[in-house]
C-alpha cells in the first residue's frame, strides 16, 4: 500500500466562522456534490446542459459555505463553528466507505495521493477507514444536539424526499423559495440526468478521469450500494464499530 498523504486544506474554518452565510458540513463523499447542485439551481435561471451545471455550482457557493469540516484532523473541533447556522449532512458509513474507496483510488488530482490497497484493508485504515468516518459524524451531532442553528439531514432522506428534504434546509437557512424552483432544481438534480452531464464535463471537481465508471466523480448514488462492493465479513467489522 502507498503511503497517503492527508486531504489538502481547501476551506479555512476561522474564516468560514466569521461568515454570514449557512455552512453545509460533511464528511467526504456523503453527497455534499449533490446537494450543492440542488441548492445552486434554486438560484440559477434558466437552467440547461453543462453550463447550468457549472452555474450552479458557483450559485451556491454565492449562498451556501461548504466544508468538510477537517474531517482528518484529531485536532479539529466542531466549537469552532459556534454561533453559525450548520447543516450537516450524514450518509450511511459503509456507502462512504465505498464511495471514498473509489475516489482515492481513481481521482489522486482532487485533493489526496493515489490509494493501491484493497478495499477491505481501506475500510480499516488507521486515517481513512469507517472507524474515521463514525467518529467525525458521532463528533459532529453530539457536539451540536438540540441546538436550534444546528440541522442534521441524511443523504438517505435526500434521496427518499429530494425536494421536501431540500425545503427544509432552504427554510431552515431562511432561503425560502417558491416549489416550482425547487421542482425544477429536484428534476435537473436527478441522479440520472447529474451523472449524464458530470460523465462529459470538462469541468474541474466533475471531469472524469478514466473510462472505468468507477473513476466518476458522480458514481453510484444508490442507498445501500456497498452490499455490491463489501464482503459479508467487512460488513460486519464496520458494524463492530459502532458502540
């Protein structure tokens, strides 16, 4: 296995706190791409082809921070983010799993060092594996439990109720806007339609990198798709973790 070297730093935490803006928190490969597309087309009219995708992108960022939270930095504390409105988007840790499986393993020029081992030594990977992933995520609710500029919402329930999940964070970050904008961001947002458009993209974070669709940046998407990927045994040593 090839040594890693850690995620860059692309945000910088002090500067996002003393913004004004919501700032979106997940941990890496829990669908923070999607919901950043679903957000920018809200405000992003008319809407079509890969320039629409890269409109949106930039849309959100006008309206939304979005940070990962320095997910593997022991250091790092959530406190940090004292008095900002967060959201915090959660997604089954073995889908992230997976999901960061593959991005380390295809896409080494986003922002980490190319990863060559198994997918089942990554899973217990001392910096990347699912025991990361259910502390960060533990780290995160617990600090922020019960506090009313905290909301905590599932890529599970994104994908269940796209458009009344997206309602509630636009409300919640008091972006209210009209359902026929937020139908039209769910339809242009919808799976099928984002991995059509990320798949041709020359767009930076979106270009693919190989012809193996594994290498995609938008790749699987489906809730519980890790039953494709992980052995029984894996299954069961991510399960282990939990307390």
């Amino acid at each position: 296995m090839k040594t890693m070297k850690t995620l860059k730093t692309l945000d910088n935490p002090k500067k996002l706190a003393k913004t004004d803006m919501p700032i979106v928190v997940s941990y890496p490969k829990s669908g923070r791409t999607w919901l950043k597309c679903l957000i920018g087309c809200c405000y992003a009219s008319p809407i079509s082809g890969l320039d629409g995708l890269r409109k949106v992108v930039k849309n959100a960022k006008r309206i939304f921070n979005f940070t990962h939270g320095r997910p593997f930095s022991d250091s790092f504390h959530p406190s940090t983010y004292d008095g900002n409105k967060i959201v915090f988007l959660e997604r089954d840790v073995k889908d992230t799993i997976v999901s960061l499986y593959f991005h380390m393993t295809w896409r080494p020029h986003d922002d980490m060092q190319l990863y060559e081992g198994s997918l089942s030594d990554f899973i217990r990977h001392k910096t990347f594996g699912a025991q990361r992933i259910i502390n960060f995520n533990h780290k995160w609710l617990s600090y922020f439990n019960n506090n009313p500029s905290f909301l905590h919402i599932t890529y599970e329930d994104l994908s269940k109720n796209t458009h009344k999940t997206l309602t509630t964070v636009l409300q919640f970050c008091n972006r209210i806007e009209f359902d026929t904008v937020v139908d039209d961001a769910v339809k242009y947002c919808d799976f099928d339609n984002m991995k059509k458009l990320a798949a041709s993209s020359t767009y930076g974070i979106l270009k693919p990198t190989h012809k193996n669709k594994e290498s995609h940046k938008i790749r699987n998407g489906q809730v519980g798709g890790h039953v494709d990927y992980l052995s029984e045994a894996d299954i069961a040593y991510i399960d282990s973790l939990y307390p």
